[in-house]
C-alpha cells in the first residue's frame, strides 16, 4: 500500500507544481510580458531584476516539476496511465527546450539592450511554452482521474 501511496503524493505534487507554472506561464503571457512594452527607460536594469527574480521562482518549480514527472514516469503501473505519464514527460522535455533554446536566450538579449524585436519574439515565443504547460495541466488532472480510478483511495471517496 505505501507503493501506491508513494504514487499519489508523486502525482499530486506534479499536478499541484505544473498547475503553479501554469498559473505563472499565463500571467506572465497576458500581464507581464505586455507591460514590458511600456517601459520607457531603464528596461535593460529591469530586465536583468525580472531574469534574477523569475529564476528564483519558477527555477526550483521547474526542478521539482522534472524530478517529480521523471519519478511519475517510473513509477506509475503499466496500461493508460504508462502512456499519459509518457506524454507528460514528453510535454515537460517540450517545455523546457523552449525555454533554454527561445525564452532565455530573448532574455539574455534583452538583459543587454531593449529590441522591439526581440520583445516580440519574446512574447510571440512564449505562447509555445504557455500552451504546453497549460496541456500538461489538463494532462495531469487526466492522470489524476486514472490513478484514482485504479486506487481504493478512488473508489472510498470519490466513488469511482
């Protein structure tokens, strides 16, 4: 029993940790990012505060999220929930060539000088990352449901 209870602690911290990038990805798009256009003067000085602040926050999240979705992967019993913890693996691989090959590299740059440009890109790049992170969200409440269904845990309290 304390398998499967190791399976859903592992699972509920990577639906909770993904769900929180979600939530930052989505004010970042819709938020953040648009307000950088404003800035009229020290946006090189801001940026390199937003890089050091941003990789304080979301840099521990995205560890956890990996090391948690690489354990779910492991760990999870063969059938529909082998090829949904697959999928979220390959969403999180996604997610994270995004961010180091576009997103920090944009950052990087604009850390030197301000580019409309590359603010462009920036945002226009970023909508990647928030739409793979907010399908990994789904798929999370998907495996969830699944782990659920396979669990007493499921059927005592949710019936399932």
């Amino acid at each position: 029993m304390s398998g499967i209870l190791d399976l859903i602690y592992l699972t509920i911290t990577q639906l909770a940790v993904t769900w929180i990038l979600v939530g930052i990805m989505w004010f970042s798009q819709i938020v953040h990012y648009p307000l950088y256009r404003k800035i009229k003067e020290g946006f090189v000085e801001y940026e390199r505060s937003h890089i050091q602040r941003s990789a304080f926050l979301v840099g521990p999240l995205m560890v956890i999220e990996a090391v948690t979705a690489f354990l779910l992967m492991s760990e999870v019993p063969e059938g529909p929930l082998t090829l949904l913890a697959g999928l979220n693996l390959i969403f999180l691989i996604l997610i994270w060539l995004s961010t180091f090959l576009f997103q920090v590299s944009f950052h990087q740059k604009l850390s030197i000088h301000f580019s409309p440009k590359l603010l462009r890109n920036l945002i226009t790049s970023n909508w990647v990352r928030t739409t793979l992170w907010t399908l990994k969200g789904l798929l999370m409440v998907c495996i969830v449901y699944h782990l659920f269904q396979l669990t007493t845990l499921g059927k005592k309290f949710l019936g399932l």
